[in-house]
C-alpha cells in the first residue's frame, strides 16, 4: 500500500484502543521490526498480508484500517438483518433528493456516536 498519513492515524488509534502502548511488543508477534510498526503509524507503505496480520491481532476491522470505511470493530457487525435489507432496499426506491437526505442523516448520527 502506497503512503496514507489517515492511515497511520487508524493504525496509532487501534493500537491505543487495543492497548498496545509496546510497539516493540507488537512487532515481537507480528515478527517484523519496530522500524516496520513505525513506519505503518506514520503512514509508510505497508503490504496487504501485514495488513491482515495487524487487523487479525489488534481486532480490527480491515476495511476500516485500510479504506477508512466502516469503524474499528464493523468487522463485528457484518451480517445484515432481515429489517436493515429491507430499509436499504426502500431507500434505493426512493428519489434522488430523498436518498441524498438519508445520507446527510446519517452521516450527521454516525459523527455525533464518534464525539461521544
């Protein structure tokens, strides 16, 4: 993966979520060195497989270390309710305007859950 300073931000906050304040702890079990940990916390390049060993150990979710998408433990809540396929699917029903609106909801709850 190419440099990504937002995601050296996402690797710094999982491992403090995750108390892991011992980078050389952390690089111990992912057999790589403290160097490689610091380089990922500061945004350098970080390969696919080394990605999915952090994500496994620290929990966390790899569309939102990677991708920024989801939260931290989305991973933990994958599977999809009868009732939340349909509400997604009678939002695809609705009017462009409509859509949009639900969106700027939701965007507009998901930041106040992340300032709590």
């Amino acid at each position: 993966m190419s440099e990504d300073p937002a995601r050296g931000e996402r690797i710094r906050h999982a491992m403090f979520v995750r108390n892991f304040s011992k980078t050389q702890a952390l690089a111990r079990e992912l057999n790589v060195s403290v160097a490689a940990i610091s380089r990922w916390q500061n945004g350098g390049h970080v390969s696919l497989q080394r990605a999915c060993e952090f994500a496994a150990r620290l929990d966390v979710s790899l569309d939102w270390l990677l991708l920024d998408r989801g939260s931290l433990d989305w991973h933990k809540h994958d599977r999809v309710t009868a009732i939340e396929m349909q509400f997604l699917e009678s939002v695809r029903d609705q009017p462009a305007a409509i859509r949009t609106a639900l969106r700027d909801l939701v965007e507009a709850l998901a930041s106040s859950r992340q300032l709590r």
